[in-house]
C-alpha cells in the first residue's frame, strides 16, 4: 500500500475511534476535517475529551504521551494525531 | 425535626407519566423482569448536546429534574443543592471497574471515574446554575433522601440559606439487578404492581426515579405543600417503631384520626409487610392508603417519589394532612408529615 494510502487509511480509521470514544452523535468521520481543530471552535471538544483521547491512543496504539506540552501539538487535528502515532510506528 | 418548611416547587422523572402535564398514576405492566425503569424525557431541551453525549442515565435524570424544579419555581439560585442517592451512578461505576479490570488498572478512561462519584449529579446542577452556595450529598442507604430533606430543613431552620434545591435520584441496572436478585430484593416470579400487595412472597419489584423540590422558609407564591415534620428510626421492633409514631404525632399536636390520607412505603415483601399491616391495622384502621411503591417500585430514594406524590394529592385534592411511612427492607423506616399550608 502507498504511504499516502496507508495515511489516509489511518485518518478515517482514527475519526471513527474518535466518534466512538467520545459518543460524538449525529457526526460522521467525512463530517470531520483532517485539519481542523478538535478543540475549541473545530468539534467543539473540551479537557475532559483530551484525556479521552490520551486514552485512546495508549489503547488503540500502545502510545502513552508522558509530556503534556506535547499532548497540546499531538492533540491539535486528526492530522497531527495520525502523524504521531505513524511516527511512532515500527519501521 | 418541627417547623414548617413550604416546598415552592416539584419536579419528578419516575416510570410514571410524571415529568410534565397533569399527574394520573397508573399501574404498569411489566414484560419481563420485576423492574420498573423509568419514562425518560426529552432531555435536549435542556442539556446542550455537546454535554448529553457524555452523561450517563441517572445524570441526565437527575440534572434535568433538578431544572425542572428550577424552571418550575420563582428561584434561579437556590441556598444550597442538597441530595441524597442509595447508589449514585452504577452505570459509570460498572464501566470504571470493568475497565480496570479488562485494562490491568491502566490507560483508565477519565469519564465514568468522575461521574462514578455520589456528588456529581449535584456538581453538575451547581455548574448549570453557576452556584457556588452550600453543596452536598447524602449517601445512606435508605435514609439518603431523608438526610439530604433534615439537611435541608436545618439549613433554613438555623438561617444559611432561604431557599434550599432538595432532592434525590437513582437508577438500576441490569447488572446490579441481577445481584440484589441473587440476595433475594425482588420476587422470583413476574409479578405485576397491579398483584404486588396481594403476591404475600418474599422480595418486591425494582424502581428507579429522581426527584426534586424547592424547599423554602416561605410559602412562596404557589406553595404545592408544606413539610412539618419528619421522624427516622433504624431498626426498630414493631413497638419501638409505634412509639415512635405515637410521639411524632403528639409532639405536631394531632391524632392518627387528623390524617386524611397515609402514603406507605408497602412493597408486597412478606418479610417487612408486618410493619405496615399493624401499623395500620392499630392507628389508622379508617384512614385511606396510598402504597406508592406500585407505582414506582423499591429503591434507596423511593421515598422522594413519595414526597412528589404527596405534593400532588395535595394539589389535585387539598387534602389537609398526609403522612408518609416509608421502610426500606425493614432497616430505615421514616415518617413524613405534610399538610395543605
């Protein structure tokens, strides 16, 4: 698979996870833009959901994000959130 | 406890058409299981949506009674947010432990955690009404809704608060119903509200409900009824227990004749009906009864939907005086007086 494929892939996969994890009702994965914000005026979410998503990721991806100031870039976009768990990916 | 303690406003989600219009009691018809769950509202009139999708059931059904009763009164910012539940939320509690086990106590999700607590419903009612005043619940098996109402009437009674947001809320769910099944709590076979008093079998039917009330040191402008008294007593013998009654009632200088009507707890469990049967059979062989559990099935708050009740009789009727005798499995017995001003 491309990488552009396998990354795509990834994005709606993590949508769906994120729709899950936090009940989003009524919101499909295309309702959601790879880059827009999860917080404040993109979907909306608060602090409580960025546990949710810390969550998340150690779960679905065995990924534990110790630093918080790091969790503030990782947590921007499915964007940004697809590329650190790629990033995190064995080669 | 004495005094007069006007409950201004009410508001009640119970498996009785009891949220909104007028109130006619029915007895259900049940499908399956002793249980009798509750009629949910539509909560999005009153919960935005980004909220709702987070809570669980008896958060939903505890905030929005509380708004009800809110909206209800004249009162957008009452004294103190005082509350009793039996359980709290069992379904954020089940999640929360079933996560840490199916996770090894790691990577534990944040929500069910805070809503498992007992004071969240009343954390959220605060942060809704933006009230910062006295705030507390009352967790005590079947006195925890009669704690969070002497809680409520000391708190106007020595002068903290004018107002005081007074209420209690549970929920059952499938697992914790299958457990208090295995210890006996409910009747083995299906038995209908309509067959409950006369079943004469161990156990009775589960309920769940919230309700709410605007307690104040004034009648306010359309009092629904007035409080008087109340009296709790923990394992009493059947003598003790009329004791108990007969200096609750003289200490409010009336006779069991003064009652119009008498709201009892009654259950159809052969194990703890005696102590309603001679209560009755000995003070108040004339007197109408009213077993509200019927209506709304057994759980640790029940009494709340008691008091609802007995805020609507009085309403509809305008009866003059109600009492309300409530045991919860023969440990926690309370009596309730109420009158029409």
């Amino acid at each position: 698979m491309k990488p552009t494929t396998i990354m795509e892939a990834l994005k709606l996969k993590l949508k769906q996870q994120i729709i899950e994890a936090l009940n989003l009702q009524d919101t499909r994965p295309e309702d959601i833009d790879d880059n827009a914000a999860l917080f404040g005026e993109g979907l909306g979410l608060d602090s409580i959901d960025s546990l949710e998503l810390m969550v998340l990721l150690e779960r679905q991806y065995k990924i534990k994000v110790e630093d918080p100031r790091e969790g503030r870039k990782i947590l921007q976009s499915v964007q940004s959130m697809a590329e650190f768990i790629q990033s995190k990916q064995p080669a | 406890m004495k005094g007069k303690y006007y409950i201004q406003s009410a508001a009640a989600i119970s498996p009785q058409e009891s949220f909104s219009g007028p109130f006619v009691p029915q007895l259900l018809t049940l499908a399956d299981k002793n249980l009798l769950r509750i009629k949910e509202p539509d909560y999005s009139g009153f919960i935005p949506p980004n909220n709702l999708r987070r809570m669980s059931r008896v958060l939903k059904m505890g905030l929005v009674a509380a708004l009800q009763c809110l909206r209800n009164s004249e009162v957008s910012m009452p004294g103190a947010i005082i509350t009793g539940t039996g359980k709290g939320s069992l379904q954020d509690t089940e999640r929360f432990l079933k996560n840490i086990t199916e996770y090894a106590e790691t990577a534990l999700n944040p929500t069910p955690f805070i809503q498992s607590t007992y004071n969240s419903v009343n954390g959220l009612i605060a942060v809704q009404q933006k009230c910062t005043q006295y705030n507390s619940t009352f967790v005590h098996r079947g006195f925890s809704f009669e704690h969070a109402l002497l809680d409520s009437m000391m708190q106007i009674a020595e002068g903290n608060a004018d107002v005081v947001l007074t209420g209690a809320f549970e929920e059952i769910s499938d697992e914790h119903f299958y457990i208090k099944s295995r210890i006996g709590y409910w009747k083995k076979a299906l038995t209908q509200p309509a067959e409950l008093l006369t079943s004469r079998t161990p156990g009775t039917i589960a309920g769940e409900g919230s309700a709410f009330f605007m307690l104040g040191s004034k009648p306010g402008n359309h009092p629904l009824a007035c409080i008087e008294g109340i009296k709790m007593v923990y394992k009493p013998t059947q003598e003790k227990l009329h004791a108990a009654l007969e200096t609750f009632l003289a200490q409010h200088e009336i006779t069991p004749s003064d009652i119009d009507l008498l709201i009892t707890g009654q259950n159809g469990d052969v194990n703890h009906d005696h102590y309603y049967h001679n209560l009755i059979v000995q003070y108040f062989p004339a007197t109408t009864s009213l077993p509200f559990k019927t209506l709304c099935g057994e759980y640790d708050t029940a009494s709340a939907f008691a008091l609802w009740l007995a805020t609507q009789v009085i309403k509809e009727q305008g009866l003059k005086k109600i009492l309300i005798y409530n045991n919860f499995y023969g440990d926690q017995h309370t009596f309730l007086l109420l009158s029409n001003s």
